[in-house]
C-alpha cells in the first residue's frame, strides 16, 4: 500500500512539474514567513520553487530568465496559510449527515484516513482559499484514536493530485477526567460534569494499543496482518506526528508522559487551552501546540477576558512551538478567518510577524512540512498570495493571486458569482 | 386567683364538648382530663417573653396559662423543671410531611403535547390546584420523630410537584390519628416555577412557566366571572378557592423573587417567598418587594481545593456562596425583611442546627431565630391562634430543654405535642461527670474521672498515675463501667484482662457502688464517692471570633463583580460628601460621529448626567470640577455596540417550543444579570443587546432590550422606555428539520404549514382584537350581564403587531419564505420590521425595500445547514446597497463581543466603508430598533453610551479600553486589570480558608467543571440529540 502512495507522489509532482511557468514578483512588501520582511522585494519562482528571495532595491536579476514579471508594488506577499487539524473536504453542511464524512464507528481506528474522503470539489474550498488558506491538514474526528490526517492543497482534480503529505499524522483525543452529562436534570442540553469513570479504562485501552502495535511492528514474524497495528508502524520511529487532543491541564500532563512512556518523537498537542500551565513541561519535551479556536470564550468566568485571544502570546513568551486552528462549531467554513484570528493575536500581544507565523511556518514545523512549505525561502514550494492590504486585517485582507507550488490558481468562488448574478439583476456596480 | 379556676371550668367545659369523638373504642375508654403543671422553668412564651421562674399548666391538649406566678390547682401533675427551659415547640413552614412519594413518568422520545391527567382538568399537567394537602396527609412516625427530636412540633406539608401545587395543610408532629393531627386543613396555596413531574412539553422554560402561572390566574378569573359556563375546569375551579389563602411560592434563586414578585404585582397577590438561601446577594432589591420569606439553611459543603488544577474548577461565585452562605438568616434580619426558617432543602437534616447555630454564629440572633422557628411561621400559615407561643388557650405545643435551645451543649429533653408527651432524653438522669475516690475489691486509693456529653459519657481509671480509658453508660440510676486492667497488679487476680462493674448511683451525695466482675470471673465489690465536679471545656471561642472573616457581597455575585462603595459588608455607609453627578470630559479624539460630520479628528467630548453634551475643539477642562478627564490622543471615540441579536444574560432556556405559537412567553421575565458574558461583551464594546428567544418556532417569545448595566439587577438593565419587539421564525427549526425523527409530530413540519400558522394566528388575532373593543365599550352592567372577555396572553401580543404596538424581528434564511411572510404581513395590514439572519435576503432585497423591512445578518456564516447553503458574506453590503437599513448581529455571546471585526467584514466583502460599516453595528441596529433618537451616534443629547478604542474600531488590532453606557465607565481596561488581581486575591483567601476547614475535619466536595450554557437560536430542549 505504501509503496503505491510513495510512486504516485513523485509521479504527482512530475505532472505538476511540467505545466510550470516561471515567475518573477517584483515590488511587494514581502512577509516571509521567517519574522522577515522586504519592503521591496524580488521574488524568483521555477519548476514549482522559489529560487530567489532578494531585496529588489540592492538586487541584480535578469528579467528575461523569466516567462512572466509581475509588478506588485505596495501590495503584500504572504506564505499559503495553512489550516491544521481541519474538516475542509469531509463536511459540506454541518446539519445534513449525508454531508458528514469525518467520523467512523469504533474508537481506536488508526487505520483510518482521512485523505481518500476529501472532497476536493467542496463548495466551501474555494471560499477558503481566497482568504490566502492554501494547505489544510484534513483530519478525521471522533473516538479514542480517530484516524490518520493527510497534508492537502486546497486546489486540484481529485485527492491524489491535492495530496502534499500523505498519512502525516495520528490523531488522539486524550480521554477525559471529567465528562459532561449530555442532557441536565431538565433535559437540556448540555448536563453537567462528572468524574469520568472509565478514564482508567480508558487510558490502558489506549497503551495496550501502543505496547501493542510497538512490539507487533518490531517483530519479524507476523502471523496475520493487522491494520491498526499496521497502521501505526511510522509512529515509533518519528516519521508521522502524534497529536493529542486535549485541552484540560491535567489531560496534558498526562499525554505527555505517555508520549515519553512510548518514546514518541514527534507529539503535538491539539487544543491546549490550559497549556500555558504548563509551558516548561511542553518544552522539556519538545511538545508544540495547535492552539484551540482563538475566538472563543474562556472556560470559567473569572479567567481573564481575553485569556483565549492572548493564549498564544503567552506560549510565544514561554518559546514553545505553536500555531493556530479553528475547530468548532462551523469550522469548515470557518476556516476562512483564520488570517483574522492572527491578527487578534496581535492586539494581545504577538507581532505581526509572529502572528503571521502562527498561520503558516509554525504551523509547517508542527505538520512535518517546513521543508517545502510555511515560508517564502529558496528552496522551498512557491505556495504564496498576494493581497492588496495587511492580510491580518478583514479590511485589508483581499487576496488577487495565489500561488500552489508556483501554479497561479482560481480565487473566485460560488459566492462571489452569486453577489454578481445579484449585482447584476438589481443593476448595482 | 378565683378567676384562673374560673377560667380553668369554662376551659374545661368547652374543651369536653371539643373532645367528643366520632371514632369507636376498641377496649375500655381513656378520658384524661388531667391538668399537667410544669414548674420552676424559665419559659419562652414567645420569643419576646420569658418568664424566669414560671409555670406552664395545660389540660386537654391546651395551654391553660404560663405565668411567673400560679396556684396549681388540685390533682394535677406537677413537674419540676429546676434548672431547664421551655420553649414552644417550632415550626416548619415548609415540608412534604407524610405526602405520597411522587412518580415521574416516563416520557419516551415522542413530544407530549397534551396533559396526561385524566378528567376534567385543566389543559395543563403542571397546573395542579385540586390538589389538597390535607386529603392526601397520611402521618408517618419515623419521619415525625425526626422532626421532633429537632424541637418541631407542627409542619406546613403539601404535594412538592407543578407550578399550581395545591393547597398545603399545617399538621402536627404526634402520632395520633390523622384526625387529631390537623392543625389547619387549608393554610396556603403553593406554587413554583417548576412543572415537576409533569411530561407534558409545555411549558419547556422558565419564561414559559410563568407565562402559564399568569395565564392560569386569567383564566381562573374568568372562569369564575362566566356564570353560563360551557366548560366545567375542575382545575381553574380549585385554583379560584385556593385564593383566599396565603400564597407561598418557591424560588430557587434570588432573581427569582422578583420574578414572582413581578407576578404578584400584576395580580395584586403578596407572595410568601420559599427562598433559596442566596437573598444576601441582592437584598436591596429583594427588601423592596415588601415580600416575606421562608428561608433554608442549605450552606454549601467546602470543596477539596487542595489541588491547584482542580479548584480553577470551582467558580468565584461558589466559593463566596461558601462562605457568606451562613450569614443569609442575619443579613435578612440586619434588613427587617420577616422571614421564617425551615428545614427544606438539607441534604441531610441533622444538619439543621448546626447550621442554624452557625448563622447564629455568623451574627442571627437568638431571638430572631425562635421567632423565625415560632410566631414567624404561626403568622405566615394563618394559625397564630393555635401555635408558635405558649399563651392560654393555644396548642400544647412545646418542647423541654436544658437550657438556652440555641447552645451546642443544650439538649432537648422532652416535646409536647398537643399535650402529649414525646421523650428524647431522660432529664432525670444524673449528671455523674466529674472526679471520683474509686475502689474495688477493697484496694482503694485510686481515681476515677467521668467527663464528656451526658448522651455520649467517657471516663479514665487512674491507677498509680496510670491512665486507663473506660466505658461507662448511665441507665435511669445504674451504672456500668468497664476497662482493661494493663497491669497483673491491678488486678484483683493478677490477670490482666477486662474488669466490668456494675452498681447503683445515689444522687445526694452523689456516689455509686456496685459488684463487678474480674477477667477470671471472681466478683469483687467497687465504689466511687464524688469530689469535684466537671468543667466542661471551654471552646476556643477567641478563635472562633477570629475566624468570622468574610469578604463584601458583589454586585453581581460573580467574576468580575463589584461591590458597593457604600456599602460595608451589609451596613450603609452614609458619606459626608457625594457627587451630584459623574462627568467625564474625553480629550483630543477621534470622533465617529455617525453622523453628517462624519468622522472628527482631535476632538474633546464632555459627557454628564448620562448624556452626551457637548463636542468640540477645545472644552476647557478646568470649569468642569468634578469631570474625570480622559486622555483619548491616538484613540478612537464610537457610539456602543448595539446587538440586535443576542442570548446572553437568559435564564433557564431560550426557547418555549412546545407550541407553533408562544407568543405569550417574554424573555423580559428571565433576564439574568449575572451573566458573566455581560461583562466579556462589555469587553468588546457592546453597551446594548436585544436578548431574543429562540427560533423553535413560528411565533416565538416577546423579546428585551437591555444596556448593559453589569451590576444592575434585571429590571435595571432593561432599556426604558423602549418599543416591545417579538421573536418569529422561519425555516428548518420552526418545522423541527434537524430535531431528529422523533419531532415529527408538532404542527408544522414544513414550510406550507408555517404560513398557515401565520395566517391562522393573525385571523384569530384580529377577531379576539374585535371582541376585545367591543366589550370594552359595554357599560359595567352589561359587561356583568355578559359572557365575561377572556384575556388571552398569546392572542394579545399579536394584536399588538396588528395595532403597531409590538414590532418583529424574524429569523429567517430563505428567499421564499421570507417572500411568503411580507405577503402574510402586507394581507393582514403588519409590517415586518426585521428580518434577522437573512442570509438570502439579497435575492429579495427590491421586495423588502419595497416592504420596509430591515435587515439584521451574520458577516460570513453559513455551510452549517441546508438552508443556508446559498448564504454569501456579500449580503449585508448588497443590502446597504439597495437602501435596507442593515445590521450585523451576533446570535453569539462569543462573537458578541468582536462585533467590530464582524462589521469590518463588510469592508472586505463588498467594499462597504468604514463609516458605513460602523453603522451596522451601531446606528443600523438602533434604527431597527427605534432607538435611534436615543442611542446609535455621537450627537449632543444622546444617552452616553460609548466606546473608547485603542484603535480604528474597524481594525482587527482594536481593543475597546473603556466602554461607557449612560455616562457611566461600566469596563475599563486599567480597573479590569485590577479586577482581575481582586479575584485571584479573593480566591485564595477563601481556599486557605477551606483548606483550613478542611485539616479542621469539615467535610468537602470534589469539584468539578461547571461550564455555563450558551444559548444560540437553536437551543432548545433535547434539540443536540441529532448533530453530536
């Protein structure tokens, strides 16, 4: 099975490959990605790569190595943001549970993928990528263990051709001490807490798996194939991430000592909300964070009112690895505003570059894909937009090119043919 | 003296024709007309008489007198009480006394639409005012003993289920027949808010609950107007004849009281508040209800706080209940309200008086609490004249004791229960704690001590300074002592093994001697001779003085709170000198007027009195004295934030969805301004918001338009003087399309059926409307000659629509019901004045220019379902476009308070300006919601109602630093910082507290996470069965 996803991978990037032009963009105020800008920059992109970044004003270039020169003076130039932890592609419409592909029956299904469900022809895609969304980390929800993510690109024919990372990670949603009843004495949803009875039971469900789908991996001899086990083989030696979900502080201490317990190299918690408790353990252990939905409420009244939209300054503070998310309610669509929810960690706290990371290199590290993707570098793929104004900011943020591996690509969407059609029929500009 | 014998015959004669029964003898008959004197006790006639050394004579279940000074007539029983008090026996104004257990039925995943009480009852199941205490009383002996080993002698009980309950019944507490138990068969009429165990939907809220009580008293006085009478209603018949009585209702919060009390008023009815035990936190609003109270001693149990993590889970607000809940009883008497005090609501009820002793070690006095256990209740229930005081005539209701009741080491000795006698602990028993000379088999020399309570003795063996613990129990005069003789020399035997002696006690001179056996079993003879009497410990009171600590009561009573400034603890603090006013002057902002000026750079505004008074260049500040200046450089000056769609600050549900219509339903009655998301939006800028109900159906609830006045009780907060708006719905919730399969019953289930809804509610609107008039011009006579008018809550809040009254705000997703509902509006002669949500309103936005209505939508939802699949982020800016006065609104407390960022959204999404954008979170929304003339811009003689951002407000770096509602600062930046160090102050003070409890033995319970609800449109019962 692997083998066949390895090929078609290079055969994928091939075929991407050679419907490249090369580019020159010239005059933008380039946010690279790396806390980085060039007020005036110069931006070289072939076969797909960037193979320059310079100062257009110190800079020597020979235009003519290029097929196309685009002049962008006083417009930005970002990285593709990257959506981690995302539904995009397996949920149309919250409400409609035919339009519902992100859960399965079971709770320890490593074994399955979230990549060969997404949907690359979703309604909502096109709304998110020009917003400068243009990688998501689609990921399956539910259960104990819920699946495996895949790294796509928010544009292509089908899945194999959106694919960037295939199988990059497990997902683990961390059990919980206390759970909350689902409807309260007058049968209103939600109940109350209670202390989880299961939780042991819980948690040694998930170690036996562990221990073993470890020693299943490691012996030569296998008697009958096992999928879970076989779908865990790359956990133990670093090559896909483990992302526990979990918010609770307690829960995150946990977590991290069963990540040491099992050696697990690559652990990202998901969620974190009390993570800032928590900030030397996290680094001790080389554990970055995908911090839950910024816009959101705090958990108990007299936190602080802004502790979720400061959140990341506080881990920025602590140096540990984090980036943003949006799950929740409407998070497909959602996913759009990811941009602004970095600009509210702003104004409490981070830099602009810093937040501006938190939506793209942070988020590359965190995915494993940091080699090619997250920032504007030589090197790596030319996944990058071009907005006219500060992309943080709703009032700016208003993106007229995107780039997906050096491939310009389509931003117009259902909506906006819609106001036209609408426009139009009322006579309005 | 010859007129006490006077009056003992006429007793006497009287109380013989009383005492005939209808009841036959089962053996010999026992006439006991025999007089029972109780002598040389201090008595307790009532809480304000004591006499010190008087006599309590009684006869036939009667109190005959209780004076200093009485001859005791000849042939009584006479009994000495030297040394020990009298008090009448208490009163619980609140039980379920001898009731039948209730049964919950089983609801199933169907609705239940109608009442499944069968008969002529009302329509209701809640509704149960035939229900009669007094026929369904069956007395129950163990749970009677309980009480009367408490002190109580006599109970209020009824049937604790529905929101009518019935009438409830004052009973004693002996053991005879039921007959002889009933102290009054009718003493008050009972309700709730709480529909109990009743299944039927209706009502499924709080707001619900008391749209039926208020109905229910409509109906009921129609009822009894109507003398022709086309419907028998046993139910409205039984509530019309509890009215005379006295009207107790429960509460299970403080804001509840005034709900009732809101109540109370409108139907001229002076409720009896059952309390909660949280009153302390909002006395002042609570006095002025003039309402009295029955209140618990339900103190909350500490939490296990020693882990850090696990006290964040317990919130500000339990742990200060924790520690001011005892001080509720003394706060009620520090404000003279009149209340009574019950056993209700104990988890356990041996807690009662070590929780009433903590009150009154937390400042209640003692006289308060007898009065509050006595004549307090007597007088509630209406049976003054029979209980609560030992005076001639009344029930021979009282109880012995050893002393001052309220004294941890007090015991009660006896309880008199209309005239009968219950035992509890044997007053005749000696008090033999003290030091002894001790010896057995004739070795002497060594020392015995008994120390302890009387019901609980504990004694040591002193041998040759060897201590050796013993047990020891007193029966009536004899004694039984054991121990462990740990030595073969002090063993008569040399063994060492259990020595067990018994004997007698002689009480003068106190001394007990006896025989006993050895470990061998050789009987040997022992003796102990009294020397010294017992001292009994003196708790460390000093301590216990020191340890009444307790914080300020806030305002409100959670997070981010404020306590009073005049106020110490529940003392006024009467200032010197006040501040007529709060003036502000604003210094060199920018200023988005909203309107024809635009937006003005360096500008100065001076604000007072609440309102906006003047803006230009340069105001100098110096002849305004008392301004408090305000530097605004770089900062920006915007009118408030005004929600027109939100579901913050409700209480106990958003939705009454039972029926396609609920119109008679008001949020107005459920504001809860204890929300904290009051104050997070306050954060973020919002001084207004339409608190909406829910979309479950058609025609939802009436709404209310609050400021947000954090801090202010309900009816503070509510925007005066405002036109009344209404909740409708359209679409996939109103037909219940993502309520699972079960609700698929409830009329309509289709977008066909919610037009006829319409059609059908306004039609009979109209008519109801038309008899309404009609019979209001009738002369009184006629008026009385004729079929009474029956108000009709839901029908009259739609003919306020009719008559321009009431206006609506209708939720709505789709271009052909929103088409469909203009069309019902335009045939039956209504305009609708907003459509909220609409996110199709721009494929029928020349219909609603056309129409007049405006808009209230999301910036960018939409993909969460069916209907908003065509949903596009371009609406509100299309809308502008095409002249629709258009908002942008939350549904949302969490998007509530970044509502700037919402309407920036619109400059991205159709090009929109900033101005303009602004608007529709400000000015729009207060066109929508006709209070643009005071709310909405920054104009001279507009209400101060303001935000001072750190930044263009449109940016997504702006932050609101100081939001200002009526002139008055409600969120600053600097005092929230300040607020939140207070809170992390006041935790931890309280935890150590607990912590210190907690070593100290007090018993804890686990926290756990207690998230508050947040009500979108689609909250409703059962309503997430389907989506999780």
């Amino acid at each position: 099975m692997k083998k066949i996803f390895f090929i078609l991978s290079i055969f994928l990037s091939i075929t991407a490959n050679a419907q490249q032009k090369s580019i020159l963009l010239m005059n933008g105020i380039a946010h690279l990605g790396t806390d980085s800008i060039i007020q005036n920059s110069i931006i070289g992109i072939k076969n797909g790569k960037i193979i320059l970044v310079a100062d257009a004003r110190t800079a020597k270039i020979d235009k003519t190595a290029y097929d196309e020169i685009v002049d962008i003076p006083e417009k930005h130039l970002y990285p593709g943001i990257i959506a981690p932890n995302s539904t995009l592609g397996l949920s149309e419409m919250e409400a409609v549970r035919a339009s519902n592909d992100f859960k399965e029956v079971g709770t320890l299904l490593p074994n399955v993928r979230s990549l060969i469900a997404y949907n690359t022809d979703s309604k909502i895609i096109p709304t998110i990528r020009s917003n400068g969304v243009l990688l998501a980390q689609i990921t399956p929800r539910g259960g104990l263990i819920s699946g495996t993510s895949s790294i796509l690109m928010l544009d292509g024919w089908n899945w194999e051709d959106a694919a960037y990372k295939i199988d990059d990670g497990l997902h683990i949603n961390w059990p919980r001490i206390q759970t909350r009843k689902f409807l309260d004495e007058d049968n209103i949803y939600p109940g109350p807490y209670e202390k989880n009875k299961e939780y042991t039971k819980q948690t040694n469900e998930l170690k036996k798996l562990f221990s073993d789908a470890k020693a299943y991996n490691e012996s030569e001899l296998k008697e009958e194939k096992n999928l879970r086990f076989e779908a865990m083989k790359e956990v133990f030696n670093g090559r896909q991430t483990i992302y526990i979900h979990t918010d609770n502080v307690k829960e995150i201490i946990e977590a991290v000592n069963f990540a040491k317990q099992y050696g697990l190299k690559q652990v990202a918690i998901v969620g974190g909300k009390d993570s800032w408790m928590v900030t030397d353990l996290l680094k001790e252990n080389n554990i970055s964070v995908i911090v839950s939905r910024l816009h959101d409420l705090p958990e108990h009244p007299e936190d602080d009112t802004d502790l979720p939209f400061k959140l990341p300054y506080l881990l920025q503070k602590a140096g540990v690895l984090f980036c943003l998310n949006n799950e929740g309610s409407m998070e497909a669509m959602g996913t759009r505003n990811l941009p602004f929810m970095a600009g509210t960690a702003v104004a409490y706290g981070l830099t602009k570059e810093q937040a501006l990371k938190a939506i793209t290199l942070n988020t590359a590290k965190i995915l494993g894909i940091d080699k090619t993707a997250g920032s504007i570098e030589v090197g790596k793929d030319a996944n990058l937009f071009i907005s006219t104004g500060d992309a943080l900011d709703m009032r700016t943020n208003n993106v007229e090119k995107a780039y997906l591996k050096g491939v310009s690509i389509d931003l117009d969407n259902d909506q906006k043919k819609l106001y036209q059609k609408y426009k139009n029929k009322y006579g309005l500009k | 003296m010859k007129n006490i014998f006077l009056f003992l015959l006429a007793l006497t004669l009287s109380n013989t024709t009383f005492a005939q029964q209808t009841f036959p003898v089962n053996g010999i008959s026992n006439q006991n007309h025999i007089v029972y004197a109780f002598t040389n006790a201090e008595i307790f006639v009532d809480h304000e008489i004591i006499l010190e050394k008087g006599v309590l004579l009684i006869k036939d279940g009667l109190i005959i007198s209780a004076a200093e000074k009485t001859e005791i007539p000849k042939g009584a029983v006479v009994y000495d009480l030297k040394g020990k008090s009298i008090y009448p026996a208490l009163i619980d104004a609140y039980t379920s006394y001898g009731m039948p257990e209730l049964r919950t039925g089983n609801r199933g995943p169907y609705p239940q639409m109608e009442s499944n009480t069968k008969g002529a009852y009302g329509w209701n199941q809640a509704i149960k005012g035939e229900v009669e205490a007094n026929k369904i009383f069956s007395k129950d002996n163990r749970a009677a003993e309980e009480m009367r080993k408490m002190g109580f002698g006599a109970v209020l009980t009824f049937q604790k289920d529905g929101i009518v309950r019935g009438s409830a019944a004052v009973v004693a507490l002996g053991e005879g027949r039921e007959n002889e138990l009933m102290i009054s068969d009718k003493a008050a009429a009972m309700y709730s808010f709480d529909k109990g165990t009743s299944m039927q939907d209706y009502p499924s809220s709080l707001m619900g609950s008391i749209a039926l009580l208020r109905q229910t008293y409509l109906d009921a006085e129609w009822y009894k107007k109507d003398k022709i009478k086309k419907e028998y209603n046993i139910s409205l018949d039984a509530f019309n004849n509890l009215q005379p009585l006295s009207q107790i209702i429960e509460t299970t919060d403080k804001l509840s009281v005034l709900r009732a009390d809101k109540i109370g008023d409108e139907f001229k009815i002076k409720y009896i508040i059952k309390g909660s035990g949280n009153e302390y936190q909002r006395l002042d609003d609570l006095k002025e209800t003039n309402c009295k109270f029955i209140i618990p001693l339900n103190f909350p149990t500490a939490y296990d706080v020693e882990d850090a993590y696990d006290a964040m889970n317990v919130s500000l607000t339990e742990l200060k209940h924790w520690e001011m809940a005892p001080l509720n009883p003394f706060a009620l008497e520090k404000y003279l309200i009149q209340f009574a005090i019950t056993t209700a609501d104990l988890k356990d009820k041996k807690d009662f008086w070590k929780n009433l002793r903590k009150a009154i070690f937390y400042g209640l006095s003692e006289k308060q609490a007898l009065k509050s256990l006595t004549v307090t209740p007597a007088e509630l229930l209406n049976v003054s004249d029979k209980i609560g005081r030992l005076k001639s005539g009344m029930m021979a209701n009282f109880i012995i004791t050893s002393g001052n009741l309220f004294d941890e080491k007090t015991m009660i000795y006896e309880n008199w229960i209309q005239g009968i006698p219950y035992k509890i602990n044997d007053y005749n028993s000696i008090d033999i704690r003290g030091d002894y000379d001790f010896s057995y088999d004739k070795k002497g020399s060594y020392k015995l001590k008994v120390e302890g309570d009387l019901d609980k003795l504990k004694g040591t063996v002193l041998i040759d300074s060897v201590k050796i613990p013993m047990n020891i129990a007193v029966s009536g005069n004899s004694v039984s002592i054991s121990f462990n003789s740990t030595k073969e020399a002090y063993s008569p035997d040399g063994i060492i093994g259990t020595i067990r002696l018994s004997g007698n006690i002689n009480s003068e001179p106190l001394k007990m001697n006896g025989k006993g056996q050895t470990a061998d079993g050789d009987w040997i003879d022992w003796s102990a001779t009294f020397k010294t009497g017992y001292l009994p410990e003196q708790k460390k009171d000093s301590s216990k003085k020191e340890a009444l600590k307790y914080g300020q009561v806030i305002y409100p009573f959670c997070a981010y709170g404020k306590k009073l400034d005049d106020r110490d603890r529940f003392d006024k603090i009467i200032y010197d000198f006040k501040n007529r006013y709060q003036a502000v002057l604003i210094k060199h902002v920018t200023v988005w007027t909203n309107e024809s000026e635009g937006v003005l750079k360096n500008q100065d505004v001076y604000i007072t009195e609440g309102r906006i008074v003047r803006i230009a260049d340069d105001i100098n500040a110096t002849k305004l004295a008392f301004a408090k200046i305000i530097d605004g450089t770089g900062k920006h000056l915007t009118a408030g934030i005004i929600d027109e769609h939100s579901h913050i600050a409700i209480s106990n549900g958003v939705n009454e969805g039972a029926q396609a219509s609920s119109a008679e339903v008001r949020i107005g009655d459920v504001v809860n301004s204890e929300d904290i998301n009051i104050y997070r939006q306050l954060a973020g800028g919002v001084t207004t918001a339409q608190l909406l109900h829910g979309s479950a159906n058609p025609i939802g609830g009436q709404s209310a338009l609050i400021k947000l006045r954090w801090g202010k009780s309900p009816e503070e907060m509510k925007f005066a003087k405002a036109d009344g708006f209404i909740k409708f719905a359209l679409g996939e919730n109103v037909k219940q399309s993502n309520f699972g399969d079960f609700n698929t019953i409830r009329f309509p289930q289709s977008r066909m059926g919610v037009e006829q809804v319409y059609y059908d509610s306004f039609i009979r609107a109209k008519e109801y409307d038309a008899k309404q008039k009609a019979f209001s011009l009738l002369s009184d006579k006629a008026k009385n000659n004729s079929v009474p008018f029956r108000r009709d809550l839901e029908l009259e809040a739609l003919t306020e629509i009719l008559n321009k009254k009431r206006f609506i705000t209708c939720h709505s997703y789709v271009q052909s019901e929103i088409n469909m509902l203009m069309h019902v509006a335009d045939s039956m002669g209504f305009k609708v004045n907003t459509f909220t949500h609409i996110l199709e309103g721009y494929k029928v936005a020349d219909k609603m220019k056309a129409h007049g209505a405006g808009a209230s939508t999301f910036s960018d939802w939409w993909a969460y379902k069916m209907e908003v699949q065509d949903a596009i982020p371009y609406n509100a800016a299309l809308l502008t476009q095409m002249g629709i006065t258009t908002a942008i609104n939350s549904d949302d407390a969490e998007m509530g308070r970044r509502l700037n960022q919402e309407a920036a959204k619109s400059v991205k999404y159709g090009g929109v300006t900033e101005e303009e954008a602004l608007k529709m979170v400000t000015l729009n929304p207060a066109k929508l919601l006709h209070i643009d003339n005071r709310v909405g811009s920054i104009k001279v003689g507009k209400d101060a109602d303001l935000v001072l951002w750190s930044d263009n407000p449109l940016s997504i770096y702006a932050k609101a630093e100081k939001t200002i509602i009526d002139g008055l600062i409600y969120f600053d930046k600097e005092e929230d910082i300040k607020l939140r160090d207070d809170i992390q102050k006041e935790r931890a003070r309280i935890i150590q507290r607990m912590i210190d409890d907690k070593k100290g033995g007090a018993p804890t319970q686990k926290p756990v996470p207690k998230k508050q609800k947040l009500y979108g449109c689609d909250s409703m019962e059962l309503d997430y069965m389907q989506t999780e």
